[in-house]
C-alpha cells in the first residue's frame, strides 16, 4: 500500500468528518474550527476539503448548527465519500508495523463513532451508547467525578490563608473572595500572559529539555499571539497554526491563543491556564510534533491533530500537567506556592465537572439547570462555567459524549504515568519522540 494512499485516507475521513460537523481547519479563529485541530503540513487540502459542496456545510455550521442545513449536508456527502476514507483507515492504517499501526487502530474506533454520532444526529442511524464514546476516546469506561479529595484540599488552603472555610457555603464564598482578591484586570492580560509565558518556559528549560533530544531545544515552545475575543462559548480556544515558514523553509511553529474578553481568572488559575494552552502544554507539543513529521520521524497523521480521539486524550493530559512538568514536580501539593496549588486544584475541579457535566448529561438524563447548579455547588466552577460546561458543551452531541470526559481521563492518566516512571522514560514518550501514541499505545514504548 502506497504510503500516499493512507495518506489521503486519512485526511479525508479527519477533515471529511471536521467538514460535517461544521469545522474549518484553515479558519485563523478558533471559532471557526472543530474537529481538526491543526494541518501544519505542506500538502494540497484534500476533497473533502476543497470540494465545492463542502464551503455551504462549513459556512452552515454543519451538523452543529441548532438547525443542519440537510441538503447541503447530503450534497457534501454524495460529493465525498466520507464514509469510504474512514472505512480506508480502518482497514489499513492496523495493518502498519509497530506503534503507528496500534496509533491508527485506536483513532479508527474514534472515527467510526463520530461518523455514528452524525447519523444519529441526521436520524439516520441508532443511537450510540454513551460508553462506546466514552470509551473510543478516552480508553476507558465512563464514570462520575468525585471531588471530594480535592475540594478538602482546597478548603485546607483556604484556611491556611485565613479565608474562612468551614461549611459548604463558606467554602463556596471563600473561593469566590479568593479570585476576587487575585483577579487579572482584562487589560493587563496580554502583558502578563508575556510574563507567564518566560517563567514557564524558563520551567521547561530546567524540567523538560534535559530529559529531549538535543536538537529538541532549538524548537520553539511558545510562539503565540494573544488575541482577545467577544462573546465565545469557550473559555479560550489554542489556534495552533505552523504554516509560516522562514527563509531556509523551516517551519515558524506559530499559534494563536484566543481568550474570551468576559473571562473573570485568578492569577493562579490564569499560570495554570498559560502552562496548559502554551508551554509547555499544548503549543509545545503541536512545535515538537511538528518538528517531528518535518524531520520524517512521525507519520502524516501527526499533522491533522483531531479532537475526540486518545491522542487528544493524552494531549489535555499533557497539557493540564503542564505546570507541574514546568515546575519538575508529579503532584500539586509539590508546588512551592500556596496559591499555585490552589490555582491547579480548581483548575482540577473544572475537568472533574467537565466530566460530570457529561455523565449527568448523557448516563444520567438531568436536566441542564440542575447540571449547571450542581457543577457550581460541588465543583466550585463560576457561573459562567457551569453554565457553559452544562449547556453548549455538554449538549453538543459529541463533544459532550466524547471529548468532556477526556479532560480527567487523560489528567489521571498522564499524572499516573510520572508517578510511575522516571521523567528520562515518560517525558519524550508523551512529547512524541518515541512516535505519535495515544492514552492506550503509550505503553507500548515504556
């Protein structure tokens, strides 16, 4: 089989499914994209890309819109047989050697759902079972969040910092008066996020690169812009980009951070935040990833990163242990400063209510209101989260059901595996340098 061929496949299954569900991975905006995550390579789109009928599905919103343009979403599929390509892969990409043929294996169950959760979506197949999407993406059954541990600790640094925490209320006011006291004022994010940005990357210096490759340090780890944005849905949106190139031809490694102007952020949740979105989380790992197919040690489906996948499982792991790899320690209560740790267990809290929001949503059946008021009164989220997270999120037919649990799921995971193995194994397993794995394959090079 002609390594083109997989190729292709590949990238019309990924961008054929991004298309129907109203994503555009070429869009500068994370408010345009969806499924697709990058395409920093330097082949021509694809068909189910470039296709004339795809443009009306994009531009539509696809089958995220609350009402799917039908037709134009039947002539995107008579065009492209999206259907084929994730057949293709399914069929071919197992067959490769080694830890790439594992690779294709695990992100062939994630496409099959997502192709399934289209069908349902347009009634023209049987319901998916929440545990099938749970477990295609995130190698692992579903489960409910149990905050208990974590929101002690919280209230024990609370205390400490003589905030009084005694019962659930006072708890809940606690954390409220504590962001107040810490919050970022809008107008001096850009200038801080600068500052995070080189404390954090010096981190990486001293906890990351000594344990890469060499030629790994030339890479660089947070070429990001910020860029305010009004009224999103999300909290922030990584636009990882890598298509500038400089005069030799090599790659700029540059991304965008996208943050929403009505976010209210403690400084410490705002460092974990800058550690998860730049370095060394997630555009840390897009640059080294990117490196890697470049200098042809990772095959082309390295260059199409995809939501709802175990690689993307494993990526918001990575990426919410950012700080702690930056700070060169495996667990919070590690971090010298008091409000670091509480920054990072409410950043924990979050992805445990991500997950709740899910497993109530789809397993459960309760209602929106009542999902969003038990993610403020148990996860200590914002209002503005809980209702987020309960509603456009946790309703979206697949990013509730896929992509909401990968947050904790690929948390513990990632946590688990420092715990277990010296940062000289685990560190360039997870950044890529011993090929492109997921939650479930990365064993397989430890």
């Amino acid at each position: 089989m002609p390594a083109a061929e997989l190729d292709r496949l590949i990238a019309d299954a990924i961008i054929g499914l991004d298309t129907l569900w109203g994503g555009d991975v070429m869009c500068p905006s994370g408010t345009g994209r969806f499924i697709a995550d990058s395409w920093f390579s330097d082949e021509a789109l694809p068909a189910a890309y470039v296709d004339p009928t795809a443009a009306p599905v994009r531009q539509s919103g696809g089958l995220s819109a609350e009402s799917p343009d039908v037709p134009a979403i039947d002539a995107y599929l008579a065009a492209v047989d999206v259907e084929l390509a994730i057949q293709g892969v399914r069929e071919l990409g197992p067959r490769l050697p080694g830890v790439r043929g594992a690779f294709l294996a695990g992100m062939s169950q994630c496409l099959d759902v997502m192709w399934d959760l289209a069908m349902e979506t347009l009634d023209r197949g049987d319901p998916v079972p929440y545990s099938r999407s749970v477990e295609a993406s995130c190698a692992r059954n579903p489960g409910p969040s149990d905050p208990a541990d974590k929101v002690a600790a919280v209230g024990d640094l609370l205390s400490d910092a003589g905030y009084r925490a005694g019962s659930a209320a006072e708890l809940a006011e606690a954390v409220e008066a504590w962001r107040r006291d810490r919050l970022v004022p809008p107008a001096t994010i850009p200038d801080l996020a600068k500052a995070l940005i080189a404390e954090l990357d010096a981190g990486a210096v001293a906890n990351l690169l000594p344990y890469l490759p060499d030629e790994m340090a030339g890479v660089p780890r947070a070429n990001v812009e910020f860029l305010p944005i009004e009224d999103a849905w999300f909290s922030g949106s990584m636009n990882y980009v890598g298509r500038a190139r400089d005069g030799s031809g090599r790659p700029r490694y540059e991304a965008t951070y996208e943050l929403n102007a009505s976010l209210e952020i403690s400084l410490p949740e705002f460092h974990d935040l800058v550690s998860h979105e730049v370095v060394p989380g997630h555009v840390t790992t897009f640059a080294y990833i990117q490196n890697l197919y470049v200098n042809g040690e990772l095959g082309f489906e390295g260059t199409v990163l995809t939501m709802n996948t175990r690689y993307s499982t494993l990526a918001e792991g990575i990426a919410n242990n950012a700080a702690l790899i930056a700070h060169g320690v495996t667990e919070i209560d590690q971090l010298a400063d008091s409000d670091l740790q509480i920054g990072a267990l409410l950043s924990r809290l979050q992805d445990d209510a991500k997950n709740q929001a899910s497993y109530l949503t789809w397993s459960e059946r309760v209602a929106q209101p009542e999902v969003a008021a038990e993610l403020q009164r148990e996860y200590l989220v914002t209002a503005e989260r809980a209702e987020k997270l309960s509603g456009p999120w946790a309703r979206h037919p697949l990013l509730g059901r896929m992509y909401l649990p990968a947050y904790r799921a690929g948390t513990e995971r990632v946590a688990d595996l420092r715990r277990q193995h010296r940062p000289e194994d685990i560190l360039p397993a997870l950044y890529g340098l011993r090929g492109l794995v997921d939650v479930a394959t990365i064993d397989e090079v430890l």
